[in-house]
C-alpha cells in the first residue's frame, strides 16, 4: 500500500461506528480523498480535534489502489480556520466551496486547485463584515476556472463574435456562457446578464482575479450572483442531484454576511 504525505483541507467530515471518523480530503498531490481516522474520536488519540471542517495541515495517507476507501495515518495542523465556525454568512459561505470542490474535483494531482481552493477559504475567513459572499463568488469562478468550464464572457459562446463589454447580454447554462443578441433570440431558457454583472464576472474568472470586484453587492444583485453560479453549476453536473449547501447559502437572511 503506498504511503503518501502531503498537503490536505478537511471539507467533509461523519462520524464512523465508536471512534473512527470518515474524512473526505482535499489533497495538494492526489486530488479529491476519502479516508477513515482511526481513532479520531478519542480525544487523545492521534489525530484528536485535528479533524475538524476546513482543518489544514500534512496528511499521511495509506492508499490502496482499487478502493474508494484509504486510511489517514496522520493529521498535524498547520491552520484551523476558526474564523468561518465563527459567522454563519462565512460558515455557509465556505460550505459552498467546500460543495463545489466535492462534487467536481477527481483523485488526480491538481496543485492548482488547491492553492485556489485554500486562497477562497482564507478570503472569505478574512473577509469584513458583508463581504464573505462577495469572497466566496470570486472564489468559486476561480474554481470553476481551474475545473475547465469556464464560461464565455467575451465572445458569444455559439458564434463566437465578439460581445461589447458595455452592452447587456443573454446568458446560457447549457450553451457555457454569453450570447450575443441573435443568438439568444435563438434559444430557450436564456437568461439576461447585465453588463455589470458580465463585468464582475470576468474580473473573476480572470487568472488575475481575486477576492474583489468593482463595488460591493447590494443584496438583490449579490443573490441574482448566487442563483447564476449556482444554476451554471447544476447544468454541468452529471447526476442531477441538488447542491444543498449552494441552496442554504443563497436562501439564508445571513447570505449577504
């Protein structure tokens, strides 16, 4: 059984008969992971409170090829995260992230993502006050960035001409991105993107980005941001099923935390 040490965040975490835990990994150097701690919920075992959601640190990994199901040897902390336990806008807000990765990473290397995926939790731990969602958008397009599907912003994701960055335009799920007038006269279920929104979105997706965009959110445009992300996402899912922490985090009164 080959054993690996490398970077982890815990995002998912249930408890496993009397004092194990299962522990869903994402790693710096083999992706996405399941594992069972043994023993992690004696409180002086070996991994002790270590396990807890958003944990940081070195993971020593047993893994057996042909399993979906591996055993963590060891976690020693290098962060915590306190901050997002702390707010429940930030702890929706990072549960989110945590979704999305969960839902779309694979067991490969993807060093990229998880830079990504850690500067998004930091972003919206240090958020101020009404900014934690604003973090969490740009982190979560950045994600979808690094995953591959990134939506066409600039161009017509149909016919490929160029769209006026001033100008309004439509905005297909199934079709991955802006459309221009004529074509999305030409499709169903088209929704309409402001030039605004279209703008903050690029700021986003763009290797560049980072946590801020041009001017706060109001609430109804930062919830109109929500239900875009959490739309497009559903649409490239494969198995239909809901995405339960997208949906506490757009409905809940804290989501503008």
């Amino acid at each position: 059984m080959p054993l690996v040490a490398t970077d982890g965040i815990v995002l998912h975490a249930i408890d496993y008969m009397e004092t194990s835990r299962i522990v869903r990994l994402a790693t710096r150097d083999v992706g996405l992971q399941s594992v069972i701690a043994k023993g992690a919920r004696r409180t002086r075992g070996r991994h002790g409170a270590s396990l807890d959601l958003f944990a940081e640190g070195a993971a020593h990994l047993s893994l057996r090829p042909g399993r979906d199901l591996h055993t963590l040897t060891g976690f020693d902390v290098t962060r915590s995260r306190p901050e997002l336990a702390a707010d429940m806008g930030r702890f929706t807000a990072a549960s989110a992230i945590a979704e999305l990765v969960l839902r779309f990473a694979h067991d490969d290397e993807h060093a990229a993502l998880y830079d990504t995926l850690l500067a998004t939790l930091d972003a919206i731990a240090g958020a101020p006050p009404g900014r934690a969602r604003v973090a969490a958008l740009a982190g979560a397009w950045r994600l979808v960035a690094e995953l591959g599907f990134a939506p066409a912003l600039d161009r017509c994701a149909l016919c490929h001409r160029p769209l006026d960055p001033a100008a309004d335009a439509g905005f297909s799920h199934r079709d991955g991105g802006a459309l221009c007038p004529a074509c999305a006269r030409q499709r169903t279920g088209v929704r309409a993107l402001p030039a605004p929104a279209r703008t903050a979105l690029r700021h986003w997706v763009a290797e560049a980005g980072d946590a801020s965009t041009p001017g706060d959110l109001d609430d109804a445009t930062g919830r109109a941001h929500q239900r875009l992300l959490r739309e497009f996402l559903h649409e490239h899912l494969a198995d239909g099923r809901p995405l339960r922490a997208f949906d506490m985090w757009e409905g809940a009164r804290w989501a503008g935390g």
